[in-house]
C-alpha cells in the first residue's frame, strides 16, 4: 500500500499515523539522524549539566495531520569518544605485580603493558578511600572532604567524608555527556553515617553520576560473604555457598554480564566502567586453587628479606631503577630479621603472604575475564583502560606478626603471639579468617620504596604504578612513561581524550576547578621523556606530610608505624617535625637525605607546602589516628539514648546503628513464646564472626554473648528454657570506664575498660558477669546491625548458623545507653596531661 493509501485507511479509522503524516526533519548530508527524529542526536558543550532542553522545533497547528513532529534528541558524546575501563586495585604497593618487577605473576597487567604504556610514577594519598575520593573527581583529596577515611572523619571541610556537589565525579560528567555509567567493587567513599537504608543516597555511587553499581560500600570486606549491593539494596547471592562462592568471581561476572548487555542493546553507546576489586585490602581471601598455585612456586621460602633483594634486581635488570641505586637498611628495630624468627614465625608467615599472594594473583586473572569480555563483543580496539596498581603503598596494618583477624588490629591487638595464630594456619584465607600478613612482607611489596600505606612522607606509602592500553590510539606499544603523575590527574586525562570539557555548572552549582594536570600528551611516542606538567604536589596523611614540587621531595620523618595507632598524637603536626629533603632526581627512592646541607631549600618548601595547605583545606592539621574511629559524627544515632524497635529488620550498618561501646547500656526484649517446640533464633546482633555481640534463644533460654575479635567469647545463659507465652528478657551492662570522651585529650585510659553484665529474665536476675576489657574502638566494620535474625556470618558459630531467625514473636526491643560523662576534674587532668606531653 502506497503512503497516501495508508493515510487515507488512517484517517477513516481516526488514527493520526504522525510519523507518516509529514515527512521528519531531513537527513544531514553526513547521512546522520537530524535532530528531532526519533533517532536524533546531539552533543553538547558541556559548560552546564545537565543541558539546556532544546525548544521544540516542529511545528503545532490545530491537527496532527497539520502539524510537524519533533523528538529531543539523545546526548552522545563527540565522535570516537572510547569506552573507559578504570580499573584500581587496593592496598597494593610498587611491586606486588610481575609488570613492574614483582614476583606475583600478573599476566593480565603483564599483557596490557605489552600493549600500551607503562607509567611507573603516579602518585596516590597513601590511604584508599581520600585516593578513590582524587581519582573520581580530579581533585585533591582534603579538596573533596577525604583527608582521612570516614570511619575517621571530623568536622572540617578537608575531613567530612561528604564529597561537595561543586565537584562532580567523572561519572557524573560521563553519564550526562551520554555515556553509560557502572561502578563495580569497592565504594569507601560514601559516608559511613549514610550508608543506611535512611540514606540519603546522593553520596552513594548511584547518586554521583554511576547508574549501575555491584559492590560494597565500606573499606573491606569479607570475599566469602560481603555487605554487597546491587544499587543501593543489600543482596545475598553467596547464601548456601559457604566457601563457595567468592566476590572476587563474582564481581567480574556481573561486570561481563553488564558490559555485555549494554554492548547488545546500545551497541553505539560507549561505557565508562570503574572497576575496583577489593583485593589486595584484608581480610585476603582467594580461592583454594589460586593458594595452591602460589606456593607450588616456592616464591617465599627465603624470607622478606631476600623477596625484597630479588624484586630489587629485577627492578634493575627492567631498567625500572637506576643500576648504582641502593635500598635504605632494614628496619630492624620495627621488623624482626628473618633470620631472628622462630620456626613457628616462618612457617605461619609463609603462609600468610602465600595467601596474599595468590589474592593479588587472582585479582588479575578475573580483570583478565572482564578485558577479554570487552574484546569478545568487539569494543577492546576502542576502550582506554587505565589499570593503577594500588590505592596506596601494601598495607602494614597487620603489625610484625600479622594476624588472623584484622579487626583486632582495629582494636589495638595487633601482636597476637604465632603460636596462638597457628590456630587458624589451615584455614588461613578461609571464610574462618578476616586475614592480614606479616608487615615485613609488606616493606618487601614496597621495594625499592620504604615504609607503608599511611606513610604520605615516604614513597612507599604513595608511589604507585599503573598501565595504559589502548590499542586504537596508542601505538607506542610496550612504552614507558617516568613523569611524576598523581591519581587526579586521571579525571584531566579522560576528559581531553573524549574532547569533553569540565563542566562550569552542574544541578545549577557553579563547580570548583579540576585539580589534575592530564597526562594525555604522554600517550604520543614523541613526548615519551618529556618534561612533566605536573609540577607541584602535596601529601598528608594522619599527619605526616611531604611535598613534591619540581624534582624535590621535602618529607617529614616517620614517626608513627601504621600498627602504632594507639597513643598520643603529635600536637602540633605542621611545625612539631624532622623535615629531610630528596633530590628525585638523581635519588629515586629516598636513600640521601640532604635537608642539613640545603636549610633553605626546606625553609622554601616548607612555605610551598603551607600555602598548598591553606589552598586545599589541609588545616586544621590533626596527627590523631584511632581517637578520630570513635570521634562524634552527624549520624542518625547522634544524641539518642533510646531506640525502639518493634519489628524485625537486618542490614543497619556500624556506622548508622546504636553503639554499645564505651558505655552502658541496657537491651530489652519484649517477646511472645509460641506453644510447641523450644524457642530459637536471635534476638539482636551487631558484628560477627571476627567481632561483635548477640542477644538469642539457644534451645529455649537466653543467651548473650560478646565475641571479642574471635580470640574470645563471653557468654552470660539463662537456665530455664523460657514457657509459652509473654516474656521480659534483659541484659543490662555497667561500664567502669570514663568512655570515649578521654580520646579528644589523645588520651585512650577511657576506652576499652571493664564492666559487669547482668541477664534479667521477667525481672530476675539469672546471671551476672564482670568483663575485664571491652573492645574499644569498633565491631566488625563489613557487618551490620541486625533484629529478628543474623545476616552474614554469626558471632558464635558453636551455637547457631545464620540467618539463624527468631521464631519467638519479638512485640518491642528497646536500647538504652547511659555514656560515661567527663567531670570537670577530668577534663582538667586530662587536659594537664596533654600539655605535659606536648611540652
């Protein structure tokens, strides 16, 4: 049938068939869709996001058979604009991976630098989530409000954890140039007080520009049973997999499984993946067989001492240090000398780094599943894909002798003997352990740097590496680029690639400068060993502070081991240090201090560094490290005393639920016995398995129980198994410390104390208890508060699996807390006692 045959049938049905009734906006000469077909498109200058609407641009008359139709047309960024996959590891020093001398195979990493361009100078913060915080929004970490972590956050504009809505991630300026968004992995920069289901949720992935995100919001966690979202709702693939199921896999599945989707519904629309495993953070948890692969290798047996030496030669023979370079002494008076260890200490060590091992190494092979996925739909040509070695140097937070729980080092234990954690050496890495090695392994990971993550004055803390591929442009192919680089100047890099300008306004905000310089002139052969456009740059971390500006590196000198996170802080952070000073240039890795020789060059960049200071919110400086954990901040608990629950419900985390630490409290269940078999189920937990308390029904009676770090468990149990029908139970602690209060005097004598604990049932006391310590700083961070039953893993694995539910009717639960007041008296001893110090 001709058109005017189908107008005409049309008309006599009464149906105005408009895309047929007038011809569209005609075709460009290009043969492209104009702009007001259903197909159009546009791009836009990007100066204000999102854009303006466009006016209608057809015509309206009394009739649609009249009248001319016209449809907004789709944002898509300029012409060849790649696919982006930004890949970032956690907690990785210079040489974990085989690519820049490592003696963990990384054939993906291996592969892609092959293809592309090595860069063996960019910078990080020395901790993650303040580099993850640089590396989203190009700006410098104090800049977004990441100073620190936000489990440590405080309330200044450089320590808030709250990134500002004038400066909008790259996601967020992708997304509205028409890019698809997605976030995989590790989140750490949503605040850890807006991580309920309360939100709000603008500081979550999803509301800064990433319309997909799989992964976890905290810091860590635990790959065998994760705190995982999809979006912001919880999910719970790994139930009925125990030891199964790993994030690590599945992380990259739903990467694959997303990529894939979009590529086979918009295959024209180009994506922007962050893709952020968790591995190499603790707890180090690979698979059974990556563990077998590692130490079938033998690639530890001689110690840390020889792993650092031999990395050091290869660095050499790769030509990646200069061949008359030299490391600085081992720190014999902070790590044992291998040969100083017992055979218990090698042995549990071996194992322990074997692990991590094997961790790393897996890491790279599921990225490797997520790039092949890439080439299989036919896009790997056209994707730039960034792939940093770490988000700081390779963590210490083990201590010297590692640990089986790095919640304990959380909580000041972080020299649990190796004959006791020789309990664990079977399922080292297991849902069994929240694992961390050895720091001796650790300097090794950092060679031919010094020190560690939260080390921001040494390089072993902030110097990383990274490999660039893109196949379609670069063609400079095996490359490596020397230039000092920082993660900000990631966001510049992408941005000039994609001819997408950096916004002047998003949401009517008016957005701070980019803080990066782009790097995308090193991508050209010619600039190969061109100068560096990045000039100057400053670090600090908990304190501890260098700045590099022009080829020099003015450092503060260690005083704080990563491990040592308990007691007094340096007062006076910005003036109270020994300065050294490096010449880059010709002394890489900080073997020659030359500050005595040069007073007035550190006089000069010691002014540089306080107005980089004043510039980027550094001030106030504040070198307290484990009193910021249990600092107040504006979460939903925030001045509460009491909380009242009347119903079920699991997934509060730490940081949004009522804090049982350093304080009384009293826990009242309300309850309704069922007829008919025993009751069973918990109550309320908040922790788990590595750190945390329940309050449950174990075969009919009352139980609660403290789990301390899983080196101990205190457990208060009714005797009689509870009768149908209505009952009180309660559990009532009395704290004898003076709380949390002390530790803004840098004082930790409040924390941490004793109490007694006493479970009432219908009012009668059945057992009553003393605690000689109680932990101090935080439960099990990954973990979440939970009523009615227990998501993840258990706190006592004796008594119940999880989800463990009630199957009493739970009518009210009801918290009180009675916090510990500072008397005056205390207040001036304690202030006394930090002049005392400070003087």
């Amino acid at each position: 049938m001709s058109k005017t045959g189908i107008l005409e049938l049309g008309a006599a049905l009464g149906i105005a068939l408009i895309g047929l009734a007038t011809p569209l906006a005609a075709q460009t000469a290009a043969g492209q869709p104009a702009v007001g077909a259903p197909d159009g498109t546009r791009t836009i200058d990007g100066s204000q996001l999102p854009p303006e609407p466009l006016p209608f641009g057809g015509t309206i008359a009394d009739g649609a058979l009249q009248s001319t139709p016209w449809w907004p047309p789709q944002v898509v960024p300029p012409a060849d604009a790649p696919n982006i996959l930004l890949i970032i590891t956690d907690d990785a020093g210079f040489a974990v991976p085989s690519t820049f001398g490592g003696v963990i195979p990384t054939p993906t990493m291996d592969q892609l630098a092959a293809e592309g361009l090595s860069f063996t100078s960019i910078h990080s913060t020395a901790l993650c989530s303040p580099t993850r915080a640089a590396l989203i929004t190009g700006r410098n970490h104090h800049s977004v409000g990441f100073g620190v972590i936000s489990e440590q956050s405080t309330g200044f504009p450089g320590y808030n954890s709250i990134i500002a809505p004038d400066k909008a991630t790259i996601g967020r300026i992708l997304l509205d140039n028409g890019y698809s968004t997605a976030w995989f992995g590790k989140d750490h920069n949503t605040p850890a007080f807006q991580a309920s289901q309360a939100g709000p949720f603008d500081q979550w992935p999803t509301g800064m520009g990433f319309e997909y995100f799989y992964g976890f919001v905290g810091g860590d966690a635990n790959q065998w049973q994760p705190n995982l979202f999809r979006n912001t709702t919880q999910i719970y693939p790994f139930d009925d997999a125990e030891g199964e199921w790993n994030l690590v896999t599945a992380m990259a599945d739903d990467a694959i499984a997303h990529i894939t989707n979009l590529h086979q519904i918009a295959p024209s629309k180009p994506f922007f993946v962050k893709y952020a495993p968790g591995a190499t953070h603790a707890p180090h948890h690979p698979t059974k067989e990556w563990v077998e692969k590692i130490e079938a290798m033998n690639l530890f047996d001689d110690g840390y001492e020889a792993l650092r030496q031999t990395i050091f030669e290869n660095q050499k023979k790769m030509g990646l240090v200069p061949q008359d370079a030299t490391l600085t002494p081992w720190p014999a008076d902070i790590l044992k000398p291998w040969d100083q260890l017992t055979d218990t200490e090698k042995k549990l060590f071996i194992k322990q780094v074997n692990v991590f091992a094997a961790y790393a190494a897996y890491s790279d092979h599921e990225i490797g599943r997520v790039i092949e996925a890439i080439d299989d739909i036919g896009e790997l040509d056209n994707t730039l894909i960034f792939y940093i070695n770490g988000d700081n140097g390779t963590s210490a937070e083990g201590g010297p002798l590692g640990t089986p729980n790095e919640v304990a080092f959380f909580n000041g234990l972080n020299e649990i003997p190796a004959e006791t954690q020789m309990k664990w050496y079977d399922v080292w890495g297991t849902e069994q352990t929240y694992n961390h090695m050895s720091a001796g392994w650790s300097w090794a990971f950092d060679t031919p740097f010094d020190w560690f993550k939260q080390n921001a004055s040494r390089l072993g803390g902030i110097r990383q590496n990274m490999v660039v591929s893109w196949p379609a442009k670069i063609t400079d192919k095996g490359g490596r680029r020397d230039q000092f680089m920082h993660v900000i100047d990631v966001v510049p890099t992408i941005l000039e690639v994609t001819g997408i300008p950096a916004p002047k306004e998003v949401d009517g905000i008016a957005q701070a400068p980019i803080e990066g310089t782009s790097f995308a002139y090193t991508f050209d052969a010619a600039n190969a060993t061109a100068p560096t456009r990045h000039t100057t740059q400053y670090f600090e971390m908990m304190g501890q502070y260098a700045l590099y500006h022009e080829g020099w590196l003015l450092s503060t000198k260690v005083n704080r081991a990563p491990w040592q996170a308990f007691g007094p802080a340096n007062p006076d952070p910005l003036n109270n240090q020994d300065f050294q000073l490096y010449d880059l240039t010709t002394d890489m890795n900080q073997t020659n201090d030359i500050a005595a020789a040069n007073p007035d060059k550190v006089k000069e960049m010691r002014a540089i560094f306080l107005e980089e200071a004043k510039k980027y919110q550094i001030l106030p400086m504040d070198a307290s490290v484990a009193s910021r954990i249990v600092a107040p901040r504006p979460n939903i608990t925030a001045g509460r005393t009491e909380f009242v629950y009347i119903r079920p419900m699991t997934g509060l985390p730490q940081g949004d639920s009522p804090l049982l630490l350093n304080t009384s409290y009293t826990i009242t269940a309300e309850i309704d016995v069922p007829e008919g078999t025993a009751p069973q189920g918990m109550i309320l937990t908040s922790g788990g398995r590595f750190g945390g308390y329940g309050f449950y029904l174990k075969d009919g009676k009352p139980v609660f129980l403290w789990n301390m770090v899983n080196l101990d468990r205190i457990k208060w149990e009714g005797t009689e198994v509870l009768t149908p029908g209505k009952h009180v139970i309660e559990f009532d602690f009395k704290y004898d410390g003076m709380g949390a209060g002390t530790l803004a005097f840098n004082d930790f004598s409040g924390v941490g104390k004793g109490g007694t604990g006493t479970l009432r049932v219908d009012g009668k006391d059945v057992q009553t208890k003393e605690m000689k310590q109680t932990l101090p700083m935080i439960l099990q961070w990954d973990e979440a508060f939970d009523i009615g039953s227990d998501t993840l893993t258990g706190v006592n694995d004796a008594d119940y699996a999880p989800p463990f539910p009630l199957t009493a009717t739970l009518e009210k639960l009801t918290i009180k807390v009675d916090r510990p007041e500072l008397s005056d008296a205390d207040k001036a001893k304690l202030e006394a006692a930090m002049k005392a110090a400070s003087d």
